[in-house]
C-alpha cells in the first residue's frame, strides 16, 4: 500500500504543463537550428550563425527532458511518454529505444566494473590502451555511438540476429544492450527512428548548402557536452555502490534549466522522483553537495583509473541481489 502510494503521489508530482511547455521550446530551438537559420537568416548574414552557441548550451537540458520520458516522468500516460521521448529524440539524434534500453541498463549496473566509464583492470589493459577508450567516450564518443546506433538494425533480420548470436552473447554491457535491442519491435521502431533522423539531417544540410560546415560543428558541439558531462556524476564514485551518484552544486537558475539532473545522487537513490520535486526532497533530507558541477567536470580529464584504486562496496550489492 505504501508503495502504490508513493508511486501515485510521484505521478500526481509530473509538472505536465511546464514539461509540455519545455516540449515546445526545445522542439522550436531545433527547428530553427536546422531549418530557420539556414534559410531565412544566413543569407542575409554569417552574423547569425552565433545564435548556434546558445542553442549548443541547451544540449544537456534538452537532454534531460528526454530523460523525464525515459522514466516515465513526462507524464503520467506510458503511451505519452513514449510519443514525446520518440519525437525529441529524433531531433536529438539518436532512436529513443537505443536510448531509454542503454540509460536503464545504466541504472541497473551503475558504478559496477561492466558499465564504470574510468574503471579498467590492469590486468586485462593498459593505461593507453584504457585512455584512449575513455577519452574518445568522454570527448564525443558517446553521442556518436548513439548518432549512429541506428545503422546496424537496416540488416537483414537474419543476419542481424545471426551477427548478434555471434558476437554479442557474453556479459559485457554492449552483449547486454544488443540482446536487449533485437526483438522484432525494437527493430522496428530503431528503423522508423534511424530514418527520420537521417531524413531530418539531410534536409538540414541541404537547407544549409555551402554552410554545412555550420550545421556540423553545432552537432559537435552536441556530441561534445552530451558525452563530456554524461559521467560527471559518477567518476571517481566507489565501484559496486548500484544507487551511487554524486550531487553536485550549481546556481539554482542553471540547476532548474538542467531539470535538476545535478542533483542526480538523489535520482539514482529513487528514479521515480519527477524532476520538478528533487530540490524539496533534497532539502527536507537535509543532504549535501559532494562539489561543484564545473570542479567535477574538469577532474574528469585526469583520465581513466585502476580497478584496484577505488573503494568498492560489496555489501549493498549482496544485500541488493539478495531480496
């Protein structure tokens, strides 16, 4: 009873009117983006191609919208919530089924050495050898594994299916992600998603012209915030801790525009929470920050670390696996 109560009072909490309204306006800032900005503005000046840099800036907010859809907490009707998550997503870049499959598996083996973005065993790898997976992740390989996730699902059924029994039937988190993404509808839907993102960015580029340039560095731009400040949370956080995450201190202005996600310690504690209700929860469980969201961010680039250096905490896990 109390669970179902807890459930009622979060879905009652879904500010459904601001999330709609949010809706509209990073739907309208990508319209322009690709498609007002080409065609009505830089032929009357290159001046305008600034206004690209505050678009850039609201990647990780547009980000955390979609995130609100991926648990659920856009709105209270599933199938709502799928709707919006497929159409922001399109414009985002990447299938929404790719998405909400890889953030929920996130969740599910947070800070575990199969999904940790800095862990690697030096048993197993080199430091270079690590670096440069990690780098190449943190500096826009995230967003690019999602930007092109789509391709491999145009294969035949067959050989997709064959492709994945064949390689991707061991434990490691890509195994995991693969399996979890070839059942028939999954299929379907990355498919139908994979061509609408292809079909918008042909046309963007095609409204750009001679000034794709323009359009691709304001998709590196994304490529660069959505993958550099997607582990912030997490790195250097204890390994097998699954409910771990930092909360990190931003100006509440910039903490509102990013739906709160700073205070993700408190997310991954209960993902049921609507975005608009963590600070309450926040202060009434009287927490503290664990550092400043730029601090955080920077420290990243210290690079990869050990296995062995970082404090585990088996227990929880036990207990977790043993309810």
């Amino acid at each position: 009873m109390e669970k179902t109560s807890s459930v009622a009072s979060s879905v009652k909490a879904i500010p459904i009117r601001l999330n709609g309204s949010l809706t509209v306006v990073h739907l309208l800032l990508n319209l322009y983006q690709f498609f007002v900005l080409p065609v009505y503005l830089l032929p009357l000046s290159l001046w305008w191609a600034l206004t690209l840099v505050p678009v850039a800036a609201l990647s990780n907010p547009f980000w955390s919208l979609i995130h609100e859809a991926i648990h659920d907490l856009f709105h209270p009707s599933f199938r709502i919530n799928a709707l919006i998550g497929r159409l922001l997503s399109v414009f985002f870049g990447a299938p929404f089924r790719v998405l909400r499959v890889s953030h929920l598996l996130h969740h599910r083996l947070n800070r575990s050495p199969l999904e940790g973005t800095e862990l690697y065993d030096l048993n197993k790898t080199s430091r270079m050898r690590a670096s440069l997976g990690y780098y190449s992740q943190i500096l826009g390989g995230l967003y690019l594994f999602e930007f092109i996730s789509p391709l491999p699902f145009f294969l035949p059924r067959k050989f997709l299916h064959l492709l994945t029994k064949r390689f991707f039937s061991g434990r490691a988190l890509a195994d995991m992600l693969v399996r979890s993404l070839v059942t028939e509808e999954s299929i379907r839907e990355i498919r139908t998603d994979g061509l609408m993102v292809l079909g918008l960015l042909g046309l963007s580029a095609a409204c750009y012209g001679e000034n794709w340039e323009l359009l691709g560095t304001a998709l590196i731009a994304r490529a660069f915030l959505i993958s550099f400040l997607d582990n912030v949370y997490h790195y250097r956080t204890p390994v097998d801790d699954l409910l771990y995450a930092d909360n990190l201190w931003l100006p509440p202005a910039i903490s509102a525009t990013l739906l709160h996600f700073n205070l993700h310690g408190l997310h991954h504690k209960n993902p049921s929470i609507p975005w608009i209700r963590l600070p309450e929860i926040f202060k009434s469980e009287s927490r503290r920050f664990d550092g400043g969201y730029f601090t955080a961010a920077l420290r990243q680039l210290s690079g990869p670390i050990p296995l062995r250096d970082l404090p585990r905490c088996r227990d929880q896990v036990v207990e977790l696996r043993n309810r």
